[in-house]
C-alpha cells in the first residue's frame, strides 16, 4: 500500500520518498513544516499575510486530498 495514487507521474523525490514509506512501518504521524510563505509573498510582491494565506490554502488541499483518497 501506498500513501501516493501510483497512476499519475511523480517526481524523483517522491518516488524517492514514496519507496521509503513503503520499506518500513506506516508513520504514527506526520509533521509539516510551514516553511516559505514570506519568501512566496516577496517572489509574487504582495503582503507577507497574503503569502500565510496561501500557505494556509495550500496545507488545506493537502489535507483534503489525503481525506480523498483515504476514505
């Protein structure tokens, strides 16, 4: 079993890491490092709270997809 849907195509890195979780025990919990959202906001000049909101949208897609496919 796989975290990741296997029918769309990957980059080296998560195919990199897909193949690590595979190997070994399924992680008990996941941290995500909010990391880049003022440097996201400097790179497109808006506010840094523009680039938090952003950040924020990003991490709830991610959650609703890992719902998705896990349900």
């Amino acid at each position: 079993m796989s975290w990741f849907r296997e029918d769309r195509e990957v980059s080296y890195l998560r195919s990199f890491c897909n193949n690590v979780i595979k190997a070994g025990p399924m992680p008990k919990h996941v941290a995500i490092i909010m990391d880049g959202n003022r440097r996201f906001a400097k790179k497109v000049n808006c506010a840094r709270s523009k680039g938090h909101e952003k950040g924020f949208e990003k991490l709830t897609e991610v959650c609703a997809m890992y719902i998705a496919e896990n349900q």
